[in-house]
C-alpha cells in the first residue's frame, strides 16, 4: 500500500497544501504535484473532493484524501517507518491539536481579516488581532517544544507544518502593511523558529518566495476591494 | 491519595451540549468512568476560565493533572489512552475517511440546521437548503450500512450522534423539515440503531428539556431581532 503512486492536487501559493508537501518530504516519499487552475478546476479535482472541490487532494494509489491536516495524519500513518510527524504522547498529540485547530479557525483568519480591513481603523483592529493570537503561539510554542527547536521537539512535526504553512503569507501581510507581526523584540521564540522552519530540507522548496506570493496577493486582493459585480 | 485524583477523570460540561455529549459517549464506550461537572454557561466559573481561558468553552477534560480541549481532539485522546475497544478505524484510509466525514457535518449540517432554526426568510431557506444537502451525503454514506462504525458505534457514529435525538427537535422547534424520513431512509434507520444502544439510549438529554430550552433560545433571538 504504501508503495503505490502518490499524486496530490495542489497549486503553489497555497499554504494549505504546503502541509501535504512538506509531511511527503519528511517521509522522502516521491509523488506527482499537480498544478491546479482554480479558476478552472480539473476534472480530476472535480471528481477526487466532489464534496468541497478544493485542494489539497491526496490521490494514494486510486484512493483521494482531502482535508490538509487529515492528508497529513494520513501520511503520517502509512509512512510510518519514516520519521514520526505526530507526537507519539496523546496529551502532546492533543496539545498539537488543539493549537492546529485554533490556527485554522481563529488566527489564519484573522490574519486574512488584515486584507480586507475596509479602512485604516478595523486595518488597525485586525493586525491587533492577529498580534494577540501570535502572543498566545509564541507561549504554545514555549510549552510544546520544552526548550528544543521546534514544536514538535528535535525536528518539524504536525503542529510546525500547521502553523510553518502560513509564514509565506505572514511575510508577504508584513510587506503590504508595514508592520511586523513577528519579531524577535515580540515573538522572540517564534521568530527563531519561523528561520529555522524555513531552512529545513523538508520546507524550503515548498515555500514560495515572498516576492513571487506578494505579486500574487497583490491581484488576489483587489478583487476583495473590487467584488466582480453579481 | 493526591496520585488517586490525578488519574480519575473530570469532565466539565452542559446537558446540551452535542460536543460534550460526544465525549461522554466515548467515555462510557470506553468504560472508563469519571467525574462530571456541569457548568453554568452564562454564569461561567472559575474553574472553566482557568482550564479553558481561550475558549471559555466546554467540554473540557482533565486527566492525571492535564488539560484537554475541543471535542473531536478528545474523541482521538480517548482513543488513544484507552485502547480497548477502538472508536476510530485501523485503516489509514478509513480513519481519514471518518474524520472527513465528521469535520463535514459538523461543518455544513451542524452549522447551516442551527442557523435554519435560528432565522426566517432568505437566510432560513438558504442554510435549510445546505442542511438538507448535507444530509443526502450522509445517507450515501450509511446505505447498507448499520452504523457508519459498520456493525458497532465507532467515532463517526458519536459525532454524528447528535443529529439522532437533537435535530429531531430542532425540527420540530425551527419549523424546519431537514430530518425528512421518506427522503432519508438509511439515516433513519440509523437514528433508530444509535438511539437503540443501551450506552446511548441511558445517556441522551431528556426530550422536552432540550424542546423548552430551544424553544425559549429561538424566542429570545427572534425578540432581539425585532427590536433592533
């Protein structure tokens, strides 16, 4: 099972799907990424997440996988003579939990809240947020790598990939507006560990340059300023 | 005697709650016993905001002296701990495929039912209409099938579980139709499995309990609307 071939449906500026890619290089496993137009789904996508149509798809052997962090448990659990992603501890398992589900539901929006701020005040209001989140991960960060590099201890894991995905974006949001949301004077921990994710062999070639993202943000978001008319 | 105390297990919860609902069901499946708290959720305590200061939300879980939070990430702590009697399927692939399922309905259904019963007119039509699609996948996904466990309750099952006797009454309460049983047969055939099983049926929130407490919800929302 595990040597069947591995395809996985993706597109390059998203963070979402970086998690798959980075759990792949971690377990040195080759597969196929395909790029998807979103503007103009294949019909392989279409058939892989009939249920929401977005990437990352999975695609092991002919089985698709959806849901990032459920592709990365995934991996984690079929390449299991590789090196372990999940913390082996259950409370550990569940802190990392815990933390990847705030991230999805509550921090990566609030970063993307930064964009579509309408006016200078909730612009203001909305790198607050997002600020205070950080705060919040730079103490997580503390509990969870217990003085080690990174959240997952000696090397990335489930909670590094989770959270590493969105530091393209991060950057490119710093960029745009000026501000620094991770800093060694606010998140020193985090801004140590933001270095280091970046460098490790598992991540470099998967996250995008910060110039190349910012160029595509740049389109992205003046659609949010500009709706294309109903 | 202190070591003794670490080890039990305590659990903060609501009556209502279908979150902490799920993890009581594990608990039990599990036969692992515990202390329940019942929290007042507008009045919250000490002890919650302690334990939970970032969502300030229950159910949360202490065990040997360590807090854990949010109910899925429960279910999969439970399973982990006590690993007698499975709740998540062996099968990397199938394991994926119950915690797709249950990030979906918890996503779609749980979400657009509640915003059904809670709203009128266009906002109402639209999220009844998401409830219901939500609710044809589900019975693609039992067809033929006793529980979604396959022959016994497994993890899908008890996060699922709330649709068997609360979204009957938030039905019933919303005027909504989501629940349709000539439209959904396997569903309820199902709902009728879940509710028959001796660990599930002694455990569920008495039904014109929950019916006043929604009712009583869905009259406040409405009033504060109108006066807006």
């Amino acid at each position: 099972m595990a040597g069947d071939a591995v395809k996985l449906l993706g597109a390059w500026p998203s963070p979402v799907v970086m998690r798959a890619r980075i759990a792949l290089n971690l377990k040195s496993v080759g597969y196929e990424f395909v790029e998807e137009n979103l503007g103009n789904k294949s019909q392989l996508l279409l058939q892989s997440n009939p249920v929401h149509k977005k990437i990352p798809v999975l695609i092991h052997g002919d089985k698709p996988v959806c849901e990032s962090l459920i592709i990365v448990q995934y991996i984690d659990e079929v390449w299991s003579s590789g090196p372990g992603i999940l913390p082996s501890d259950p409370y550990d398992l569940a802190t990392a939990r815990f933390w990847a589900a705030y991230i999805d539901d509550k921090w990566f929006p609030s970063l993307t809240g930064i964009a579509k701020a309408q006016d200078d005040g909730a612009k203001k209001a909305a790198i607050e947020q997002v600020s205070e989140g950080l705060a919040l991960l730079e103490d997580a960060f503390r509990k969870c790598s217990k003085g080690k590099t990174f959240f997952g201890g000696d090397r990335v894991g489930y909670l590094d990939i989770a959270f590493g995905c969105f530091l393209g974006w991060l950057r490119v949001t710093e960029k745009m507006n000026g501000v620094e949301l991770i800093s060694r004077s606010k998140t020193p921990q985090l801004a140590q560990w933001a270095e280091r994710f970046c460098a490790d062999p598992a991540v470099k070639d998967v996250m995008p340059e910060t110039d190349k993202l910012a160029e595509f943000a740049k389109v992205l978001f003046a659609k949010f300023k500009n709706p294309p008319s109903q | 005697m202190a070591r003794e105390e670490e080890t039990r297990v305590k659990l903060l919860g609501l009556w209502v709650s279908p979150f902490v609902r799920r993890v009581e069901w594990a608990l039990k499946l599990k036969g692992v016993s515990y202390d329940y708290v019942e929290e007042d959720i507008v009045n919250k305590s000490p002890l919650l905001l302690e334990l939970n200061p970032i969502h300030q939300k229950v159910p949360v879980m202490v065990h040997n002296g360590k807090v854990i939070c949010e109910s899925f990430v429960l279910l999969e702590y439970i399973d982990e701990t006590w690993k007698h009697r499975p709740l998540l399927p062996q099968d990397p692939y199938d394991r994926a495929t119950a915690r797709f399922w249950a990030l979906f309905v918890e996503e779609k259904l749980m979400k657009n039912a509640w915003i059904a019963i809670f709203s009128e007119g266009e906002e109402k039509e639209k999220a009844h209409k998401v409830a219901i699609e939500a609710v044809e996948r589900i019975e693609e996904q039992l067809k033929g099938k006793r529980f979604f466990g396959g022959d016994d309750i497994g993890y899908l099952d008890l996060a699922v579980g709330w649709v068997s006797h609360m979204l009957p009454v938030w039905d019933e309460m919303g005027s909504t139709n989501i629940l349709d049983p000539l439209r959904f047969p396997s569903t309820t055939s199902w709902i009728t499995n879940f509710l028959g099983h001796p660990l599930i049926r002694d455990n569920l929130p008495p039904r014109d309990r929950m019916w006043d407490y929604f009712h009583r919800k869905r009259e406040q929302i409405m009033a504060s609307r109108a006066s807006d």
